[in-house]
C-alpha cells in the first residue's frame, strides 16, 4: 500500500469516498460472471447480440436479469473493506459507483451494507468513463469526491476527482492516474498472476493424456519412434483443448466453486487469475491444440473430444448415470486418439477392457463427491449442478465396484489373446497385470470410502506412492514380457 498524497478536505470534513466494483470492491467483473452463468441457457444467448445491438447498458441488464449472481459468493478486496469501513468511522459518506447493472449494484449494497448512495448503469446509460465522471460532478461537484478504481477508463474520471485511489491495477495506470490528478493511496496487485493462470490451465490433468500412449505398449512397439512423435503430438493436443475446457468450465461454475470448500480456491472462483483471462484463454489453447492434433492426423477425435467435454461441462452432467458414461467415453476417446495417431489401432479387446474400466473411475469420481453427504446426515442433500442426492452413494459404489471387477475379468481374458502376445520375451508376465490394476482398484474404492479420495482418482493415483509403485511394477511387467521392449533396451544401451 503505498501512501501518496492526501485528498482535500471540503469544509473541514473529508470528501466522499466513492467505489467501483469490478476489479475494485471485488477481484473479478460481474458482466463476465454473468455470461459465464448463462453458458447452458442457449435462449439467454440467442439474446445476447440483440441486447448488445441496443448498447453495453441494455447488455448489462439483459445478463443481470438472466443469470443472477449471488453476492455473497462474490471474491471481494479486504483492502477495499477495510477502506470503506475507516471512511465510515470517520463520519464520511460511501457511494458505490459501478458501471455493473443496477440489480447487482443494489445487491452487493445490500449484502456489505456499507454504503450510503449507489450508482450504476440502468439499461439506457452505461456508467462508465466519461459518463460516470458526469454524474459524479453533477452529485459532488468538480473535485468534490474521491473515486477508487482500476481500469484506464478511470482516468477520465480521477482528472474531476478531489484524489484517486488506485486499485489491483499496472504501474503503467498508476503513472498516468499521478500525471491526471492527485493519487491518495495505491493498492498494489497481490501478483502471482501467471501462476494463477497456469494453474487454472490444470497442467497436472495432463497425466490422464498419457493414455494415449497404451496402443503403442499394447502393439509391442515400443521401438517405432515415429509412432511415438505422433502420439506427442496427440497428447499434447488434448492437453491443450482439455486446458480451455477446463477454464470453460471454472467460469460457468463459479458460484458451485465458490460454495465448495476446496474449489472455491481455484484461481478464478478466488480472483486470483484475472477474469477477462477466462474470455482469451479457451480460443488461445483451443486453436494450439487443433493444429497439433491436425499434425497427429486425430483432428476428427480430438474436435469430438471437445464437443462432448464441452456438452458435460454445459448440461450432461446434471443428468445422473449419464454423466459417468460421458466420463468413461472421455478416457476411451483418448485410448481410440492414441491408436489413430501412433497407427497402432485399438483392439476390440483393449476398448471393452477400457470401457469397464474408466466406468469404475468415473464412479469413484462421483462417489467421491456423494459420500460426504451422506455421513453429514443429509440423505436429501444433493451436489451443485449434479443429479445425485446422498442416497445414491451405495448405488454409485456398488455400479463403480462392479465395473471394476469386470474390466478386471475382460483384461485377464485380454492379455491370453493373441493380441497381447509379442514375437519375442515372455508373454506369459503379462498375467502379473492383472492382480495388480485389480489390487490397485480395491485400493482406490477403500480411499473412497474411507473419504481420502480427491474428486478425480487420476489425481489420486498421481499423488499417492502405493499407486506410483503400482504403475512402475505395471511398467517393469511390460518391459521384460514385451519383445520390442526388450530390443528398444538393447538399442539405447548399446548401439
């Protein structure tokens, strides 16, 4: 915080203490909340360019009457909360003014129960820059207020005001709000933007990508380097789109988020990422992704990948049972990418084995999340935007449960096929697989019920050292039973 200068007293008392609301009072912009909300509301956006084609204003109140934003939930500065609440004690009149629609304005007003005026765009007028800088001066007069903002549309209004409060915005903004007029105090951005961002990106859901590179070890050719630039290409591909889908995702949950006691950390439900970010970062990773699975020659797959990662974030999973078959699909689509990109395609075998299997992760995704309610006591009780309430859990166990044991059955019946048979080592290891995934399965179900699962089992597994141990044994079975791996060895060691 840095102390600049002091605004002029009017009549010996302090002048008004006037705020805005977007990227000041709170760390993040209701406008782009609100259309995040209104992501699987196809009517609301149909009327979305029509209202914009009558002004910002009428878009404003369009969005704030369509998707309400509760806020209680929004991410607010306590900077900016203490501010207003010493302002107050000192006997000086607080106004919100705020470019937001007026039903938000009046909202968040009524919630803090701080203020004594608000200010906001009505419909017709769009209360911002110039606009508001007016109806400042015809309520205050020339230098009679001072204003906190954020944005470079703020100059216009700080060159009118008695003294600027600068707020989470650029030492570019802060030069130009000293050169327009008095500064009173800067609040510095906390930082820590770009990590915040990465980590909306979700790099350590990349794990899940690996699995396109089963079709190469499960055709035993380890050794074909080509197959495996290919299938780079592919997972790299829908770690990208996966990426966007993520951060889509984030914004149209963000009041779930914000109610959860874990997520509402993630880096846009907590302002911590700047919220715009959210509007250029899908287009961004979504076209990096495209062109490199065009190169992989899994465009198709991937485009598919997508529309349904996209449908379940939007509508699919609020529809029970549905959603755990989307999530399986998901997994196989990568499994059926990484043949097609590597030229190594999928077995009948590897896809029923694959389909049993991510069922039964799936289930303990969800399971993870309905178990805890149900030991809280509330059998109605039901999960945010899922159609599950807490009497499910037994049947969500049981389903995943079973799904396990038979994916386990269809691999053991898998690796006695001639599909799993290399022209060289011992195929016959290939059977230590098997009581290994279905232990490393039993292990996961019991962290489930004992609620030691996070809400993804791939996370899981990643982090926990019994499964780490797992996957390497799993590893070292595919290395001494398959031929090519054997002869990849040989190359890299003496040749």
């Amino acid at each position: 915080m840095d102390q600049s200068a002091t605004a002029p007293a009017l009549g010996g008392r302090k002048p008004p203490l006037c705020v805005d609301l977007d990227g000041t009072l709170i760390r993040s912009d209701t406008l782009v909340e609100g259309i995040g909300n209104l992501l699987g509301d196809w009517r609301a956006w149909i009327r979305l360019p029509l209202r914009l084609a009558r002004g910002r204003a009428a878009l404003k109140q369009h969005v704030a009457d369509a998707a309400a934003i509760d806020p209680q939930l929004l991410p607010y500065d306590e900077r900016m909360l203490a501010m207003i609440r010493a302002a107050r004690a000192e006997g000086r009149e607080v106004a919100l003014v705020t470019a937001a629609d007026r039903r938000i304005a009046d909202a968040v007003a009524d919630h803090l129960g701080l203020f004594d005026t608000v200010l906001a765009s009505d419909g017709a007028v769009n209360l911002k820059g110039r606009a508001k800088a007016e109806a400042l001066v015809a309520r205050y007069g020339e230098k009679g207020f001072v204003y906190a903002g954020n944005d470079s549309s703020d100059l216009a209004i700080w060159r009118r005001a008695a003294a600027a409060v600068v707020v989470n915005a650029p030492s570019s903004l802060v030069a130009r709000a000293r050169r327009a007029g008095i500064v009173e105090q800067v609040l510095d951005h906390p930082g820590g933007t770009a990590k915040a961002l990465l980590r909306a990106a979700r790099p350590y859901q990349w794990v899940k990508n690996l699995l396109v590179f089963v079709p190469i070890i499960t055709a035993h050719a380890l050794s074909d380097l080509s197959a495996w630039r290919r299938a780079i290409l592919a997972a790299m591909a829908f770690s990208l789109v996966a990426s966007a889908i993520y951060v889509i995702n984030d914004i149209s949950d963000l009041d779930a988020d914000r109610r959860h006691p874990r997520k509402r950390k993630r880096p846009f439900a907590s302002g911590a990422a700047p919220i715009h970010a959210a509007i250029l970062m899908p287009p961004v990773l979504l076209l990096a992704g495209c062109s490199l699975a065009l190169g992989a020659g899994v465009l198709p797959l991937l485009l598919l990948y997508g529309a349904v990662s996209i449908g379940y974030s939007m509508w699919l999973k609020q529809y029970p049972l549905v959603d755990l078959f989307v999530l399986a699909g998901l997994y196989t689509i990568r499994l059926y990418a990484g043949g097609e990109a590597s030229g190594y395609r999928v077995s009948a075998w590897l896809l029923a084995f694959s389909s049993f299997f991510f069922l039964g992760l799936a289930a303990v995704k969800r399971a993870a999340e309905i178990l805890p309610l149900a030991k809280a006591g509330g059998g109605k009780a039901s999960i945010s935007r899922r159609g599950y309430t807490a009497r499910d859990g037994d049947f969500i166990m049981m389903l995943g449960v079973a799904a396990s044991f038979v994916g386990t059955l269809v691999l053991a019946l898998y690796v006695q096929s001639d599909w799993m048979q290399g022209p060289q080592g011992s195929p016959g290891l290939f059977w230590l697989v098997v009581p290994l995934l279905l232990f490393w399965q039993c292990r996961i179900w019991l962290a489930t019920t004992r609620g030691d699962m996070d809400d993804d089992p791939i996370i899981y597994a990643a982090r926990d050292w019994v499964s780490r141990l797992v996957a390497a044994c799993v590893f070292i079975v595919f290395v001494v039973a398959d031929g090519s791996a054997l002869r990849l060895l040989r190359r890299l060691l003496f040749d």
